[in-house]
C-alpha cells in the first residue's frame, strides 16, 4: 500500500511537469482530487485510494521512481553504509519512500551521473557485463596524455590484475603546464564495462595517474548540467522512455 504524498510530488511523478509548473496549474483550478478542485499543490493525497485528475485525465500511480543525482565527492555508492554518508542520505524522506539503489557505482571522490531507482529490471539491463552500456567520463590525469595512449585505450590496456580492457575511446581535450606537478591533461573517455576503479587503473597501465573523474552519460541518459553536485531531480518521461528503448526493456 502506498503512503500518503504530496499532490505535486505525485503529478510530477507521473510526469505531469515540474513542482513548479504543477503548482501554478493548481493555481488555475486543473487538479481534481475526489472530485473537488484542489486549492493546495502540498495537499496529502492517497496515490492508490484517491482519485487525482489532471485537467480531466485520471492520474495513474506507478510505484517505480527514477532519479539523476549529480554525485558530490565524499560519499559512497551505497544504499546504507555504518560508517560512511550513502548517496541515499542525500535524497529527500519522500523520494527514499519506494526504497531507490544506486545503478552501479562511482568510487567516493568521484563525481557526476548517478541512476537512482527501484526498477529492477531495468538497473540490470544496463548493468549486465553482456550488455556493454557505454559510460563516457571527463578526467584530469597527471602526465602528459598523447596519441599513443589513445591507440593503446583503442585496442584496449592490461590492468594491474591481467584482465585486458574493451577497446575504450580516449579524446583529448586540453593541457596544461603547472610548475609543480608538470603536465595535466584533460581527457573524455568512453568505456563499455565497469571494472573496479576501471578508469584510474586504465591509466596506471599507461604511467598516468586521474586526479579528478566525473561520469557525464551512461548509455543515452546525459549528466544535467545544471544541476549542482549534491543535488538530483527525477528524470523525465522522456529520459526514462529513452533507457528502456535503448536495452529493450518492456514497459510493465
């Protein structure tokens, strides 16, 4: 049984527009809850027992939640943790109600896009070793990154334990001197597996070593850019539609 929400956090979503545009169609009398015009987007309504309708159209509750969080550095890929802060600890009461897990993980001071949901299946499409959903991430390495490490990411490096990577696809996007640690470089890569610490490791094997990674894609879903690190907003109907065709997921 569902918990009693919010009327905007349901309309939303159920991907009826933003909080804000949500309320604002409060405002002009579009929501309906039991038949009465609801006066208050905050009004506590009963998303399996109410009857909610938006401009005449019966709101359908689905009990699956899809988030994007913007991972800040310091806190870990985990659902609970005894001694660290979890990614979960960042969402608000109402958005840990249907009990969301990180899809994969970023290492702690690594920064960028995160999936959050509860969607089983979808979270093991896009996680399946067989399946080789591309990340792509921006990093700074310590060294000076050349065309010679972008051949050998392309035909794939031998990590420290001797698993040979997927070919990968390096781009390098800038470079700067710095008197104290020599050459920086900034890099894109893109990978198609997720081995533990994959990037920083690809790099040792090549004598590099990142200083700052942020993921910024995974498979078709994009990083928001303006959402600040911290913080998260849930995808929008699009996006979702977006995963689900891209592993040929079926909606339930």
């Amino acid at each position: 049984m569902a918990k009693k929400m919010r009327l905007d956090k349901l309309l939303s979503n159920m991907g009826f527009g933003s909080r804000s545009e949500i309320k604002k169609e409060v405002k002009l009398g579009a929501v309906t809850v039991n038949g009465v015009v609801a006066k208050d987007s905050g009004l506590a309504v009963d998303p399996d027992a109410d009857d909610v309708r938006f401009r005449g159209e019966t709101v359908i509750y689905r009990d699956t939640v899809y988030l994007m969080m913007n991972k800040p550095p310091g806190v870990i890929s985990a659902t609970e943790d005894g001694r660290e802060r979890t990614v979960i600890d960042l969402l608000e009461e109402e958005d840990r109600l249907l009990s969301p897990f990180p899809v994969g993980r970023l290492d702690k001071d690594t920064v960028g896009l995160l999936l959050l949901t509860n969607d089983g299946q979808l979270a093991h499409e896009l996680l399946s070793p067989r399946k080789h959903v591309d990340k792509t991430y921006e990093a700074v390495v310590e060294g000076d990154v050349g065309e010679a490490d972008r051949q050998a990411f392309a035909e794939g490096v031998v990590l420290d334990d001797g698993y040979k990577t997927m070919p990968a696809e390096l781009h390098i996007t800038g470079k700067e001197e710095t008197a104290s640690s020599g050459v920086k470089s900034t890099v894109s890569l893109t990978i198609k597996e997720g081995k533990f610490h994959q990037v920083k490791r690809m790099f040792e094997a090549v004598g590099k070593k990142v200083v700052y990674l942020k993921r910024v894609s995974m498979g078709p879903l994009r990083l928001d850019e303006s959402l600040p690190e911290g913080t998260y907003r849930e995808l929008t109907e699009e996006e979702v539609e977006l995963l689900r065709a891209h592993r040929g997921v079926k909606r339930s």
